[in-house]
C-alpha cells in the first residue's frame, strides 16, 4: 500500500553472546492462534440474567459474559477474567472442579468455581506466555522511571495525548498535561483491539531477560585509556546486544496477526528486508532526549561518540537524527507498533505474494490512520510526517548496508545469525 520499500537490513555487530550457538538460523513457525481473533469475538458463553438487558452492540467477556473492557493476554475479557487470569498464573495457583470440571461459566458461577474459570480463560485464548515475567515488569519500572525523568526536557508547548497504555509515563520526548481522552475509545473496536494487542507483544518482546543480559560482554564507555581495546569492547557489546534484539524481533514479527497466513518463504523475506527499519525503530524508543544517548537493553547509555567509536561511523549522525525527530513529534507506543508493523509487511523484491503482504499492511496502515485521526486532531499533517520518517528509513537503510559491509572487511566476518537476518552476502 506504501509502495515497495528497498530491501536493504543492516545493524552493528561481532561475536555471539555466551550461551548462543553460532551456527543459529532464523527459524519461523506459522502459529495460526494469532489469526483467530475475529473467530474468538464470535463465541461468547452464556451469560446470566443480568447481563441479558445489556445492548446488543456492547462487547462480552468471552469467558463470564460481562461487559469486556478490551483485549487482554490475547482474548477479548472484563477486567474481572483479565485480573483473576493475571493472579492465577503469576501464584502458579491450581484449582479443582468439585463437580467434576463442567461448570457451565457466567457471571456468577466465575465466583463459585476458579478451576472452570481458569479453564474458561485458556479455552478463549489466553496465554501465560503474554503476561510479563517477574524480570520484565522490573526493566518496564526501571524505563518508566527513566522517561519521567526526561520529561522535565521536553518543550512544554507540546502536549500529546496519552498513550493507550494507560498506566504508563510518558515516553521518552513526550509531555502530558492534564487528563486527556484514550484515542482508542474513538476508534472501531477492531482497530483498538489490533491496537492493544500490537502495544502488549511491543512491550512483552522489548528487552532481552536478565539471565541473557548476565551474559554480555561488559564495557566501560567512560574508559579511555586503551582506545583499540575499548573500539573493540565496544563493537563487541553493540554484536551481542544486537544478537539478543533480533530474537526478539523475530518472536514480535511471529506474533503480528497476519504473519503466519504469510508463505515460509514470505515470512523469512520480510523479516530479512524490514531488518534494519525495525532495528531504527526500537532504537528510537530507546532514545533518551535528556541525555541525547541510546539506552541499551541492560541499561548501559551510549552517546555518538561512543557509537562512532564502536565502528558505526558517521552513520550515527542520520541515526541520532531519527531518533532525535521521533522524539519531536511524541511518537507513542501505539504509533511505534503500528509502525513496525506496516515496515514489516512493506513489499519486498521476491516476494511469492506480494499482494497478500500488502493487504495485511493496509489493515496497520487504516488502524494507523484512525487512531491518528483522533490522538493528532489539531495536527491534520501527522499522519503524512509519520509516513515521511518511513521514507527516511529507507534511506538510513541503504546507508547502513554500507557500514555493515564495512565492518565485515575490517573484521573479517560477523556472526552468522546476524550475517542471515540483515542479508549480507558472504564474498
């Protein structure tokens, strides 16, 4: 629908991490649960006699038959399933059926039986795996605490409407004023829900977990003493963290809707050819306009000069740019999933169907322009700026295919899984 995006991923890199194999492949496998949210929304169990006078367009939990506040942990649920769901799973807590585990589950049976309701919730859709480990939900409180902090930076002039995840700070070059209304309760209940349901596997895929964070090589920034041992370091870190971050790119791009409707061969070609778009957006989110830096994953700030130093070159001039403009427009999560979502399913030379591709794209790009419509309202151009900062990554693209390559000669080599998703060529 954006027309065909060149196909050029590039990121930094050397190495493996320990406890990585160097030989790894990009393996995608089709998950098909994804692509059933429109079947899910249909089947809604019986409800008791209260909720019989409510409208007929109101929206059900699927697992109570009360009134369903959006969709959490992949199934559309109220706020009662979505916490009993969150608490079960989070205290390992079993249940038993004192009859037999055929509780039939509405509104006031959900009270009497915890191990039909449990069962409900799985029946529905709801993962354990979308909730946010213990780990997670630590590195999401130490960001939180970090964007806050950056907030005191931002142009006051500025205030954009809060992001759909409610219970969050703003984000990095964003400021709130006062209490201002959800864009999602203005748009379709099928953009919200994609919306909603994009915004959790963001955050559930953002950073790597501790344990593999333990593994990375450690690096002092401020250190100057030895200045090839520290370019070498550097560039070691920035392979490793970046080994990390593709898997996680790949674990989001599998859990897009319409990503496994996608042919084997497809799926790998949009990963390769959207490479280095998403790796610029995710590196934008992790800009920090406070301290003009990148903030990795393990929390480690790094500033031009130490990327530059790190073998990026002058490419972290167009990169901090970016990340810089982003910042300017207040960019939100919802905006920035969306966005990742229409890079990925851009057309891409040798696709098998590029018109499958591009009809899951405009699905993204129709939720973006919606939500835009309601969230930028005194901003009738925003939606057009947004779809220039994805022409300015092509071209950020191309000039990173440069100095990977470049970093290739000058190493010898980079890892393999990495040489795979950003499609270097071996010579």
């Amino acid at each position: 629908m954006l027309g065909r995006l060149q196909q050029s991923p590039r990121l930094w890199l050397d190495s493996a991490p320990p406890g990585y194999d160097p030989d790894l492949k990009i393996k995608v496998e089709a998950d098909d649960s994804y692509d059933d949210v429109a079947a899910k929304k249909k089947r809604v169990s019986s409800t008791s006699s209260s909720s019989t006078n409510k409208s007929a367009d109101e929206e059900l939990c699927l697992i109570c038959g009360d009134r369903a506040s959006g969709y959490h942990y992949n199934a559309l649920s109220c706020e009662g399933c979505k916490g009993f769901f969150r608490r079960s799973v989070t205290r390992g807590a079993e249940y038993v059926c004192k009859i037999g585990g055929n509780c039939e589950m509405d509104m006031w049976m959900r009270r009497r039986c915890q191990a039909c309701r449990l069962q409900r919730c799985r029946e529905v859709g709801m993962k354990e795996e979308c909730l946010l480990s213990e780990e997670q939900c630590k590195a999401r409180d130490v960001r939180r605490k970090a964007r806050q902090r950056s907030v005191k930076s931002v142009d006051h002039r500025e205030t954009p409407q809060p992001s759909p995840d409610s219970n969050s700070s703003p984000r990095r070059g964003e400021s709130v004023v006062g209490p201002l209304p959800n864009p999602l309760d203005y748009i379709s209940s099928e953009h919200r829900k994609l919306i909603e349901q994009l915004v959790l596997y963001q955050e559930k895929f953002e950073l790597p977990s501790e344990k593999d964070l333990a593994n990375i090589s450690a690096v002092k920034i401020s250190d100057r003493g030895r200045p090839d041992s520290l370019s070498l370091a550097i560039y070691k870190h920035m392979a490793e963290m970046t080994i990390l971050v593709t898997q996680l790119v790949v674990e989001f791009a599998k859990s897009l809707p319409g990503f496994a409707s996608q042919h084997k061969e497809d799926q790998i070609m949009l990963l390769k050819g959207s490479a280095c778009e998403v790796m610029m957006l995710r590196t934008a989110r992790r800009y920090d306009v406070e301290t003009d830096t990148v903030i990795f994953g393990n929390g480690t700030p790094f500033t031009k000069d130490s990327l530059r130093f790190g073998g990026l070159q002058d490419y972290v001039d167009g990169m901090f740019k970016f990340c810089r403009g982003m910042g300017a427009l207040g960019v939100d999560n919802a905006e920035y999933a969306l966005l990742t979502a229409i890079c990925l399913f851009s057309e891409r030379p040798g696709l098998e169907s590029p018109a499958l591709v591009e009809q899951v794209q405009e699905l993204y790009v129709i939720a973006l322009l919606s939500y835009v419509k309601y969230r930028r309202s005194p901003d009738s151009q925003f939606f057009a700026k947004l779809l220039m900062k994805l022409t300015e990554l092509r071209t950020l693209s191309v000039e990173h295919g440069d100095v990977l390559l470049a970093l290739k000669v000058e190493k010898g080599s980079l890892p393999p899984l990495l040489m795979e998703y950003f499609d270097i060529m071996e010579k």
